[in-house]
C-alpha cells in the first residue's frame, strides 16, 4: 500500500509539475538531437534509399543549427520531425514524450482548430464545422486561403514535417485530411488564432472571406456530430452487420462482412491487420460464407487500413491470390547492436529475436523464412470470383504488401487513389520507439528494409490504382462514398456486357 501511494504520489507532482513552456538547454538538445542522428546512421536499414547521403548530411546539419538557443519540447519535436521527412520512410515519425501527450489531450478540450478539411492536389474542402450553428463554412465548401496563406502554400509548408514511403504525396493529403489532423499540426506550426480569416468560394463561384472562431469545446456548441465520409477521415463508423454475438462493436468496426445475395455482391471493410482482432476466424468464416451464399463479386476496402501483422495480411491474400507468392525478394537489417540501445524499447529481446532469425549475408543481417517460404492459396473456401480492391493514402505497409500481390490478376481491379505504402517496399517489421533522454521525445526506427519485388519500377511511389477514383466537391458536399459507388459501377457494367454476349 506504501509503494502504491508513493506511485500515485509521484505521478500526481509529475503531472503537476511538467510545463509546456520549459526550455531545455542547448547542451540537452545538442546531446538528443545527437542521439536522435547516430541512431539513425546507426540502424536505420534505408536511411539513403530515397534521399542521398550527402543531401541527408546537409539536412541533419541543418537541424543541429537551430540548438543554439533553448527550445520548448513542440519547438524541437519540430526541428526533428523535419528532418525526419527527409528520410521518406513513412515508419519513421517522430512522436512527443508521453508527458506532452498527456498534456497535448487536455488541452484539446479547452481549445482547438474549429474545421477538419479534404485535401488533395491543391483543392481544401470543408468536411466538418465544430460550429454546428454555423451556415457559412459548411460541409463542401472549398477554401481557397487561411490566414492570408493559400492552399498550396499550407500543404507545401505541412508536407515538409509528414513522413511518407518514397515520393508519395496522396499519403501525405489523406494524413492531413484526418479528423483534427490538419488543425494540429497547423497550429504546431503557426499556434492558434483567436478568429480565423477563412478564403472561400460561395455555391456561385464567387470568392469571399469570413472570420471564423476558435473553437472552446466546453463553452461551444457540443451537439452530436455527424457521421463522416470515409475518404476524409481515418475512421468511419461502419454500418452494423449482420448480428454476430462473439463479435464486439470495437472489433466490428476494424472488419465487417456486407452481403448482397440479390445482386451477388460482397463488400469486406478491413480496417486493420493488427493483432486482436480475430481476423483469421474472421476471414475464414467470411470466405466460406461467400461460397455458401454463391457470391461472385468481392468489394474489399482497405482504405483506411494502415497495415499490421503481415501474417493477417497474408492470410487475405491467400484466399484471393492464383498463385504461389513470397513476402518479399529481399527482407534485412543492417546492424544488431546499437551504441544507443538503453534508449530503445525492447532493445534486448529484439535483439535476441534478431540474432535467432536473421542470418548474416555479406554485411547485412537477411529474414531469410520470409525471403523463401512460398504461401500457397488457400483452397477451401478460395474466392475466385471477380474482386474489387479498394485503395487510398491511408493504405499502408503490409496493406500495400496485399494489394501489390493481387493486382497483377485478371480477376482483381484496384480502385481508388495511390496506397500510401511504398509499392517497391518499405522499411519496418521490427519497430521500437528511441526515447531521448532530456527531451524524452520519442522516434520510430524501423529494423528491417523489405523488397516486395525488385523487378518493379523503383520510383518511390505507391500501388497504382487500374481505375482512378478521387474525391470531388460535389461528392464531399453530398457524402458520396465514390470509390464504393465506383465499384458497384464496373460491377453493372460488367453484368450487362455479359448479359449483352449471352443474347
């Protein structure tokens, strides 16, 4: 009881004491951002995959340059999340210390950015107003400035300080078009506004400007809010499927199985590949309903999966694929010892791990099981009916493993946008968080670098989609789902022809 109230006793003078105004010295930032590099140059397996040594010498030059001063936490989170991007590893991102975070979730109740947006190419269109009275900045209005910066020059300065695989920029949009997304690292960077000068075109085309309000969570309007369009969030609330007892809502909504038997049509949302979520009982109860229920066309939706455990990926895959397929060409990592291993999560057992299972070849350190092993289709229950992917940015990792296998199919179409996962590979599998030790800002480093195929072009962008399916005003105004409207239009069209050859 002693030991316990001693713990709470200093976890209250933490919370009590940790300020978001400190300044570290810059003999503690100099000593972080030190171990912050050599870590990297150390164990990052593709730290020049995408960005040339000497560019990413310069940039890591460049960085150490502003700790001439003391800085807050947010001030050299910043300086390390820019440097970051430049690595263009989409599993390399720099997270606050857990203290900030906790910190960073209360005052988000006092005060935050007032709209969530959609953004792609140089377009900004309001997906959700926090002032539910307001009838000016509603849902489909484009914007065209914010505080006196367009659009280009926001996402130009934001994209900057988002980590993606390779040369992706549909990652880097869908990543800003998350619920609160665009607001937090806004106001990272510029801090709040008492008003916002919001430039925008009215529903005649003209342009105006409005003055919008930050937003105070408790004195504000706090009615319900509306269901989302799924492009524009990370999340959506799925449509309850058919009852399932042993299924909790929670897991409901990270996989659902969606049955058309008039029209033959399928529609499986995976919103994850993590572990705890039951998807191997998932996917194999779902294929063998399909097959019981003589579905022809599959609608799988991996929009907003943002990968997991590649053994669940594969899993999926291995009800879809035609043929025998490999994880990757190549899979390794370039070192098992680290300089700096007391700051790394699980540094001992991962160590372990990898002394067991990867083998040295030349001065690389190779996963050889998934380099070899050849996964066979799953012949019970195998789908082989006409399937339909559906793709975006927030597809990623073992997500983009998936997608990039089956895509080669006759019978698979991919719709949609770019993954926001590498197609020639990405760098993970093992991927600890360093903590700094003044700072106690946290980075990813991912362990190991994989080679989907090496025969694939090497131009550092996603899977592409065989049918292209944006967004538009018109479809966000409406809370249009148009990738799944496009799916469901390929699969009619395919009917008909088929209808029209028969006669």
């Amino acid at each position: 009881m002693l030991c316990a109230l001693l713990a709470l006793t200093g976890c209250a003078v933490n919370k009590a004491s940790y300020h978001a105004q400190k300044k570290y010295a810059p003999e503690q930032l100099q000593y972080d951002y030190t171990v912050f590099r050599e870590t990297l140059e150390e164990a990052h397996p593709s730290l020049y995959w995408y960005t040339p040594k000497d560019s990413m010498d310069y940039y890591f030059t460049e960085g150490f340059g502003h700790l001439k001063d003391s800085l807050t936490e947010q001030d050299f989170r910043k300086i390390l999340m820019y440097v970051v991007a430049k690595v263009n590893c989409g599993h390399t991102t720099v997270r606050s210390s857990k203290q900030y975070a906790k910190y960073n979730d209360t005052l988000r109740t006092e005060r935050t950015f007032p709209l969530a947006v959609k953004i792609w190419n140089d377009t900004m269109v309001v997906t959700e107003n926090l002032h539910r009275n307001d009838t000016v900045l509603k849902r489909g209005t484009p914007i065209t400035a914010i505080n006196g910066k367009s659009v280009k020059q926001l996402t130009d300065t934001l994209f900057h300080y988002i980590s993606t695989d390779g040369y992706n920029t549909t990652h880097k949009a869908q990543i800003l078009s998350g619920r609160g997304s665009f607001g937090s690292l806004y106001t990272m960077l510029y801090g709040f506004s008492p008003y916002y000068q919001i430039q925008y075109t009215d529903s005649l085309g003209n342009s105006n400007e409005y003055m919008l309000p930050l937003f105070y969570p408790r004195k504000d309007s706090t009615l319900r809010r509306p269901p989302p369009n799924k492009d524009s969030v990370t999340k959506r609330a799925t449509p309850t499927p058919r009852p399932a007892p042993d299924r909790t809502p929670n897991i409901n909504r990270m996989r659902v199985l969606k049955l058309d038997t008039l029209s033959k049509t399928a529609v499986m949302e995976v919103n994850t590949f993590s572990k705890g979520h039951g998807l191997k009982r998932f996917f194999k109860k779902s294929f063998k309903t399909l097959r019981k229920t003589g579905i022809e066309n599959l609608i799988v939706d991996v929009r907003t999966n943002g990968g997991g455990n590649v053994n669940n990926s594969t899993m999926l895959t291995r009800y879809i694929a035609d043929k025998n397929f490999v994880i990757a060409d190549s899979l390794y990592a370039i070192t098992r010892k680290n300089k700096y291993g007391k700051y790394i999560e699980n540094y001992f057992p991962n160590k372990v791990f990898m002394l067991f299972y990867a083998r040295k070849k030349g001065d690389k350190y190779h996963f050889r099981y998934f380099e070899k092993h050849k996964n066979k289709p799953i012949k019970k229950n195998h789908f082989n009916g006409q399937v339909y992917v559906l793709t975006g940015g927030y597809s990623f990792s073992a997500t983009t493993l998936f997608a990039g296998t089956v895509k080669p199919q006759d019978n698979v179409t991919v719709i949609g946008e770019e993954t926001g996962g590498g197609a020639y590979g990405n760098s993970a599998w093992l991927i600890p968080d360093v903590t700094l030790p003044n700072t106690k800002v946290r980075f990813r480093l991912p362990r190991f670098r994989l080679v989907t195929d090496k025969n694939i072009p090497h131009d550092g962008l996603g899977v592409q989609p065989e049918v292209f399916s944006g967004p538009s005003i018109k479809a966000i105004k409406q809370g249009v789902d148009f990738k799944l409207q496009t799916a469901l239009r390929l699969i009619k069209q395919r009917e008909d022809a088929m209808k029209k050859a028969a006669n």
